[in-house]
C-alpha cells in the first residue's frame, strides 16, 4: 500500500480508506478473479457506450 500511495502522492491511510470504500461499493469479493474480469468487463463496456 505505501507504493501505490507514493505513486498516486496520497497518504498510505487514504489508500486503506478507498479500498474499504470499493469493498463496500462492489462486495468484498471484487478481487476475486472470476469477480475482477466482470468488473474490467463491465468498465471497459461503459467506456466503449459514452
């Protein structure tokens, strides 16, 4: 987590706090594999339909 807060220039408790956030949005299975691909899935359809 201390990376990707570094890369993004926000504080480590920042990144902790929107991963509860997805987690919470999405479902605590949003990591999984079968459950990550729907999600690409889904954000790339969005982005194809604007």
């Amino acid at each position: 987590m201390s990376r990707t807060a570094e890369r993004l220039h926000i504080h480590v408790n920042t990144v902790s706090q929107r991963l509860d956030r997805i987690a919470r949005l999405l479902g605590d299975d949003w990591q999984a594999p079968e459950r990550a691909l729907e999600l690409q899935l889904a954000l790339r359809l969005h982005r194809l339909s604007r």
